[in-house]
C-alpha cells in the first residue's frame, strides 16, 4: 500500500498473484519430504524438537518473504511513478524526468511465448523505471504506460532478451544478463542447502556417511 503522505495514485497495479501462490506451494512441497524424514528419526531418537526449531525458522523465513511480496506494487500518481520490490527500496521517479515510455515484447528463457517490458528512461537514454512482464499482468503494463505524461511507443516485432539488452542499453537490472554471476549464485545456493541439511542431520543424530562417526 503506498504511504499515507503520497497522493491518490491515478494507477496502482499489483504482481500476478499466482506467483504468490506457485512459491508457497513449492516452498510445502520442498520441506515435506525432507522433514517428514528428519521427524520420523528425530522421535525415534528423541531430537525431534530440533527438528521442529529448524523447521519453524525457515517456515517463518519463507512467510516473511511472501508477506513482502504483498506489499509490492507500481503506482503513477499526479507528479510520480512509484514502485515497491519485494527487497528493493521504494523507486520514486518524478513525471518530468520522463523522456520516453517503451513497451517492448520479448522472449524470456526458452519459453516461445513473447512478454512485454515496460521501459521508462529520461533524456539522456537512463533507465527510470522498468516493469517486467513475467511478474504482472500484460494490462497493467499497458495501464501504466498510458497512465505516464508521455505517448508510450509499442514494439511490435519481439526481441530476444539479449537482443532487448543491446537494444535499449542500460535496461538490464545488475542481476541479469551476467550468467557467470549466476553460475557463482546458484553454486553457492547449492552449497549452502548442502552445509544446512548436513547441519541439521547431525544435530537429530543422523548418520553422515562422509563426515567421521
């Protein structure tokens, strides 16, 4: 919700709420298997409860993170577009730094489908704002765009996401187009569900098979 000291937003659009809900059920069906094994050994061998404080941490870690992805949100008021990330701090862009609004189709991935991308960029070609289409609704996207000071310029022929990149310079968030940055993520993400599940098996008393008994 936007704070009581803005203006009554013109616009105000919020991400699809499936992706709410497709994280919360990957988040269950991830943890059921490997919990339903560490409770059955942890009550044969009295270390439930440590089971249980583990598994309440990272079930609160995981609520808390879909609670902020309540609160996000992309608004245009009378004098500013306004957007709210799940870990970004709130991005205020005021209407007259608005140069250009572009909404580009692109082929994320290796889906065949095209998403849209709404671009906002000042004078200088800078990159004021950006909406991706995989995380809200094509309309809202639109609804933003005609909501702006200036006529938005619709793309018709779809580009691939490097393409969108060289294309429009500048529009790449720091985390994408980097895959070596994110071979580095996903190893490390890796490795840290391998140190935490072998942390966990040690501490209900479970056999380790590489570590010394």
């Amino acid at each position: 919700m936007a704070s009581t000291a803005d203006p009554a937003p013109v616009v105000l659009v919020r991400p699809r709420r499936s992706l709410m809900v497709t994280a919360f059920v990957s988040i269950v069906l991830a943890m059921l298997p490997v919990f339903g094994v560490l409770y059955w050994f942890g009550v044969q061998h009295d270390t439930w409860f440590a089971v249980f404080v583990v598994h309440l941490a990272l079930s609160i870690a995981c609520l808390a993170t879909l609670a902020r992805q309540l609160t996000v949100y992309s608004a245009v008021t009378a004098t500013e577009l306004i957007g709210r990330g799940i870990f970004s701090p709130m991005l205020r862009v005021p209407l007259e730094s608005i140069a250009t609004v572009t909404i580009v189709p692109t082929y994320v991935g290796q889906s065949p489908d095209a998403v849209p991308q709404l671009l906002v960029r000042d004078r200088e070609g800078h990159r004021l704002f950006r909406m991706r289409g995989t995380f809200w609704h094509p309309g809202d996207l639109t609804a933003i765009a005609n909501a702006l000071p200036v006529r938005a310029t619709v793309v018709t022929e779809p580009l691939s996401i490097r393409e969108f990149f060289r294309s429009y310079p500048g529009s790449a968030y720091w985390f994408e187009n980097r895959p070596i940055m994110w071979v580095a993520v996903l190893a490390a993400a890796a490795l840290l569900a391998f140190a935490t599940t072998t942390w966990v098996m040690v501490i209900v008393g479970m056999p380790v098979a590489f570590l010394p008994s």
